[in-house]
C-alpha cells in the first residue's frame, strides 16, 4: 500500500514538474521578446534624440517603450507568481516526505527489530519444524520469506524517498536564488519605468508649447495622406478597368482568384513589411496623442522601424503599379487577386511594373526623415476599400 502511495506521488512529481516548466518556458519566451522590443525601442529612441525639434513621433516611441515595460513588468510579476507557487509547492512536498520517510524508519525499524529477534536459524527452524502440519509449516516458511522481502522493499523505498527529498530541497535552494533575482529584476523595471513617464510627460509638455509648430506639421501630413488616397484611388481605377471590368470591382483571371484565396487565408499570419518595428500610429479615424480636439485618419497603420530599414512584400503577387510624389517619394502597389498592399515613402526600389515577387522579397528601403524618422504607411485593400493591416499581419 505504501509502495502504491509513494508510486501515485512520484508520478504527480515529475507531472507537476513537466508543466511547471512548460509555464516557466512560456513566460521567459515572452520576458526575451519584450526584452528585446526595448533594446530595439531604446535604438529607436537614441536616433529619433539626435535631432533636436519636436515631433509626434519621438512621443509614440516613447509612449510605445512605456507600453512593451508594462507588458515586461507583467511577465516578471507572472514569473514571480509561478515561482512563489512552486516555492510553496516545494515546501508543503519536503515536510510531506519528510513524515513519509518517518513513518518508513519506524515501520522498518520494527521488521529490524523483529528480525533480530528471530536471528536465530535454529529458533526459526523449531519455529517451522513445531508446525502440527505442512500446510501451517509451508505459511511460517513463507512468513519469514515475504519480512525480509518485505524488509528490503521498505529500505528501497526509504531510499528512493530520500533521493526525492534531496531533489526537492535542491529545487528550493534554486527557486529561492530566482526568486530573488526576479524581485530586484521587477524593483529595476519599476524605477526604470517611473522614469519613462517622466519623460513622456516632459516632452508631452514640450509639445503643447509648441501647438503652431506642431499643428503646421500635422496639416502638412495630412495633405500628404490625402494626395496619397486620390493617387491610389487613381491606380486602382486603372487596374480595374485594365481588367476588363466595367464596375469597381476588379475582374480577376482563374489563376488571380486562386491567389486571391491564398491572401484570405493568411491573414493574421502576413508577415510583417519590414523586419523590425512597431505600429505608431493606428488604423481608421482617432485622436490626435497630443492635441486631444484634433481628429486624424489613417487609411493603413504607420510602422516605425529603423534608418535604412528594408521593405518587404508580405506576400506572393505583382507589382501593378509604381507611382512617385512628393513627400512620399515611390509608392508601390502589389496586387494579391482581389487585394491590394501598398508600400509608400520607398527609395532605392530594387522592383519595376509588372515584376513578380515572392514573400518578403526585398521592395527598396523605406526614406528616412531627420524628424520623423523612417515610418511606413502600410495599407491593405480589397478592390478599392481599405482594410485594417494589423488584423492581417502576425502577431
């Protein structure tokens, strides 16, 4: 019964170890990709301060290194919980095999002591041979052969109890040494964060002095926005009636519809137009981040990345058109079927018209601005209505 019990336990043990490790690997996966967005975030950051006028984007990089501390603090505080649960798991375990092993000690100590008892061959042959019959004579020859069998059991038993002992106070001693680590980990982040919100709301303020400058800024971008949509809208026109359609929906060939199918069925999974990057500024209609009375939209989403960043296709298709103006420099047009990606503000185009390309094929680079640095305005369209790309592209 004993043996059965210790068996069951074990095997919750190493159950409850295997998923204890299953939770810790998922969460220090999560610590290293946050970890990493605020290394890239902190370069970011380091070129956009090089410049010394103010822009929105210097804040939603800021603010954006605000929200991947939080989502970083988050994961530590989970990784605590779950260390602080095992902890305790650990120690409830050891004072539960600790009375475990008691209860073996003295159950074998009494066979010891019985068996010394009966040390005596003679005493156990006597014991044997005074049987008033074979069956009885058969039943004491077994009795003495399953205690020391028993015996043995029990000693391998205590044995085994001991090795999990050692393992579980070894288990502790190392929880307890990354216990503390995570505790002055999450102190760090928390003074560090603290810091970050200072910042924001100093440059926050920085910008609310400067309304004129920063309103000029703003209308200037917007008028770009709008010279983009009425060029796209131009572009895809073209394309549509190129088609032989005579609505505005494009007229697709079998071989478009099947790619069409494709597009539909990755989304969520696109791979993202540059390598690295984050979204700054949100699809559709919203407030402006500093000046709360002002309204701005946007036709796609607006991914920040790196000086020299290179452009990616985020899916097989063809280049259907390639426009320029100014401001935005080239604006790419891949077509995907029914759909359509868009990759304005490009320099050192490595595609022309009608090239085929393939996932991530290399587009050009995106143009860096001293001020606001290299942002794409990706979008996404199905004929000639815009689609949300962050619902598209991979998480």
């Amino acid at each position: 019964m004993i043996f059965r019990l210790f068996s069951i336990l074990f095997l919750l043990f190493l159950l409850s170890t295997g998923i204890f490790a299953q939770s810790i690997n998922s969460i220090k996966k999560q610590k290293e990709k946050s970890e990493k967005e605020i290394v890239y975030l902190n370069k970011l950051l380091k070129e956009a301060m090089s410049n010394k006028s103010v822009s929105t984007e210097k804040l939603n990089i800021l603010r954006q290194k605000i929200v991947e501390s939080r989502k970083l603090l988050s994961v530590l505080n989970q990784e605590m919980k779950y260390l602080q649960g095992n902890i305790a798991g650990n120690e409830k375990r050891i004072s539960e095999l600790e009375s475990e092993r008691e209860a073996m000690l003295d159950l074998y100590a009494k066979l010891v002591y019985g068996s010394w008892k009966k040390r005596n061959k003679v005493d156990k042959l006597m014991f044997i041979f005074s049987s008033s019959d074979f069956n009885q004579a058969y039943n004491r020859f077994k009795y003495f052969q399953q205690i020391q069998e028993y015996s043995k059991r029990q000693l391998h038993l205590i044995r085994q109890v001991n090795d999990s002992l050692n393992r579980r106070n070894q288990n502790l001693k190392d929880l307890l040494v990354q216990k503390d680590a995570v505790a002055n980990t999450i102190n760090h982040r928390n003074q560090e964060l603290e810091s970050e919100q200072v910042k924001e709301n100093q440059y926050m303020t920085q910008l609310q002095k400067k309304e004129k400058e920063v309103r000029k800024k703003l209308q200037v971008e917007m008028d770009n926005r709008k010279k983009l949509d009425k060029e796209l809208n131009k572009l895809l026109a073209r394309q549509t009636k190129k088609s032989g359609s005579t609505s505005s929906v494009y007229k697709l060939t079998p071989e478009e519809k099947l790619l069409s199918d494709d597009f539909v069925k990755n989304k969520g999974k696109l791979p993202w137009p540059v390598a690295e990057g984050f979204i700054s500024e949100k699809f559709g209609v919203r407030v402006h981040p500093v000046h709360k009375y002002v309204m701005i939209s946007n036709q796609g989403v607006n991914i920040t990345t790196s000086k020299n960043a290179e452009v990616r296709a985020v899916f097989k298709g063809v280049v259907s058109d390639i426009g320029y103006l100014s401001g935005l420099h080239n604006i790419v047009v891949i077509r995907h079927g029914s759909y359509s990606t868009v990759y304005p503000n490009i320099v050192e185009l490595k595609v022309k018209k009608n090239d085929v390309v393939n996932t991530k094929d290399i587009l050009g680079k995106i143009a860096y601005d001293e001020e606001k640095g290299s942002v794409l305005n990706f979008q996404i369209l199905k004929d000639n209505v815009r689609l949300d790309p962050e619902l598209w592209l991979a998480k």
